[in-house]
C-alpha cells in the first residue's frame, strides 16, 4: 500500500518522486473541473471510473459521460462498470492500484464499503450543498425550486450512507438569479478548488472533520418528469424558480390542448426555457385590473414580449419557449412565423 511519508511538497505541482496514486470516481459535467484540478496537480490518477456510455442525444446517439471525455483528453485508463457491488473483477483492478485516496464527484452510485475501505487515508466526496442540507440526487435543482439565496459545495469524508460523512469543509455560493447549469458550473468550480485546497492534508491523515447534525439533514430527490410539469394554480414567483431549476435540462414544460385539463393524451408540449414574473404596473396593463384577475393557466396577452400567463399568484411572462421539434427560441421569434391564441391554454 502506498504511503505519503515520502511524498513531500503535495500541495502545487507535484513532481514525478512525489505522486500519490488516486482514483477519481465520476460521471457528470459537474465533477469534471475537479478532475482537472487533480490532473494538473501532477497526481497519479490510476483510474477514472464513470458511469458507461449511454444514449444521450437526439438520434438514439450513443455519448460518454463528461467526465469519460475529459479522462480521454488526458490519457486517463477509464473503467465503466455497469456495477461495483459484487463486481469482483473491478475490485481487483482497484485493490492492485493500490490508491492512497478516492476522490468522488456526481458519480451516480453509492460505494460499497469494500471499496471505500481499499484506500490507504479513505475516500471523499464533492456534494454540491452545504449538508447536512439537501443530501442526495439533485441538490442543485432543489435548492432553486426552494428559493434559496444561497448553497455551497462540502468536502466529505464517505461512509456507506448517503451522503452522511462527516464534512471536512464547505464553501457558500449565492444562487442569485442563476439556472441550474449556470450555478452548477459555479459550485463545479468551488468544489475543485475546495479539494485542491484539502488535498495535502488528506495525502498526510491531518485533515479534520466534523459529524453532520442528522436533526438537520433534508433529502433532494432525484428529478422526475412530473417535477418539471408547471403547475400553474402555483404563484408566478415559483414557477419561474422552477423553470431555471429545469434549464438546461430536463426543461420546465406546460401542456395545452387535452381535452380534459389533465391528462398528457394528445395535447401539446410546451417547453419554458426562461420567464419572469411581470411588475405591478405590467400586469394591471396587462389584465385592465390592479390585481391578477386571469385563471391559472390562462393566456391573457402573446407579443414579442412574451406569454402572459394567469397563476395562482401574479402573471408570469413567457419570455422563451421550446416547441415539439425546434430549437429554444425567444417567444418574438417563434411568433415571426407562427401564432398563439389568446385563450386559456394551459394545463
């Protein structure tokens, strides 16, 4: 097993006597700055292992995952199992590297401790919230759809949970008006340079950490299709926040057309890709009423402004659109050559 006792000088540019071997764990485009990080680092990286390639395109195309691509520019061997647990030839291939430490980052599965327990000082794992807050799939989103002004990305030691290690360290992130891949880029970046920052002290064991408080942790469910469907008896403020927690993906979408206000048999999808709530004197302009008189759902005013749409609270305005089959184009631009009635359209 290797050792860092003469391994001197790990933080900067490590030179070719003074390499600690790692395994980077990965998948999605938010764990690739810290590869990167780690790369220039001048570590070993033994191994990158991410999930296989899957259809991820239009087309049926089959695509690797972010970080396979940026593992592939740098000449990294990468390993895609289908599965870790139980998976006796991949545990071999990680007991003869004999890795120093795992360093995890939106890997997609959680370790086995047969794996965790390989690593001469552990493993750790990038999480993109200030746990113990939004354990799980989809912090990010969560933290949009929530109304956060505020996240962060913590640095912790895994155990066989989810995400219930103890933190090591966490930086703060506003959330500002940004989407979702806007400030997962943002907390990308922080959580690159957070372990840059540790990565001496977790090669030497003098990294401290401090036990999550579990009376305060909260779980961000995975993001289903259903999540993305906007309600509109909600209040304009959040379905707004739900359309930047959908962009760029899977993307916020309304339904209009069906037959009985419910059902998604034969009607219309609707892609928002961007909206705002309209100001008081917008709105009165809009409705001929100082306050929002128009029914959820209900479309008022279609400009190149955008969509003036009824909610349960306040009138949402639909500045950019995705329709069945062409790009995200502003609602000026679809209505160069198409219309859209005003009436009550959505679902």
């Amino acid at each position: 097993m290797h050792t860092t006792e003469d391994r001197p000088g790990i933080s900067g540019k490590l030179g070719k006597s003074s390499r600690p071997v790692i395994v980077y764990f990965g998948s999605s485009g938010f764990a690739v700055p810290a590869l990167r990080a780690l790369h220039r680092t001048g570590a070993y990286i033994a191994y990158v292992v991410t999930q296989p390639d899957r259809v991820r395109a239009r087309g049926g195309k089959t695509l690797p995952t972010p970080v396979k691509a940026a593992a592939l520019e740098y000449g990294l061997n990468v390993l895609e199992p289908e599965r870790i647990r139980g998976n006796a030839d991949f545990q071999e291939a990680l007991k003869n590297a004999a890795p120093d430490l795992l360093v995890v980052a939106s890997y997609g599965k959680i370790l086995p401790k047969e794996t965790l327990d390989l690593p001469a000082h552990g493993a750790v794992n990038i999480h993109a919230s200030l746990l113990p807050e939004y354990r799980g799939a989809a912090p990010i989103q969560r933290a949009i759809m929530d109304g956060r002004e505020e996240t962060g990305v913590s640095l912790m030691l895994m155990g066989e949970g989810l995400d219930d290690g103890a933190v090591i360290a966490a930086v703060r992130v506003g959330v500002s008006d940004l989407d979702a891949g806007a400030l997962t880029e943002r907390l990308a970046e922080a959580g690159a340079d957070l372990l840059l920052k540790f990565l001496p002290r977790l090669l030497n064991g003098s990294a401290s950490s401090v036990a999550q408080d579990e009376t305060k942790a909260t779980y961000a469910a995975k993001i289903e299709k259903s999540d993305a469907r906007v309600d509109f008896t909600k209040s304009a403020e959040k379905i707004v926040r739900l359309v930047r927690a959908m962009s760029p993906a899977p993307g916020a979408y309304a339904l209009r057309g069906g037959k009985d206000g419910h059902s998604e048999g034969g009607e219309e999808r609707i892609g928002i890709a961007k909206a705002r709530v309209a100001e008081a004197a917008e709105a009165t302009a809009v409705t001929g009423a100082t306050e929002n008189k128009a029914a959820p759902g209900q479309v008022v005013k279609v400009s190149d402004e955008g969509i003036f749409v009824g909610t349960g609270e306040g009138l949402l305005v639909i500045e950019e659109v995705k329709m069945p089959g062409k790009r995200v184009m502003t609602v000026a631009d679809y209505l160069r050559g198409n219309t859209l009635p005003t009436e009550p359209l959505f679902d």
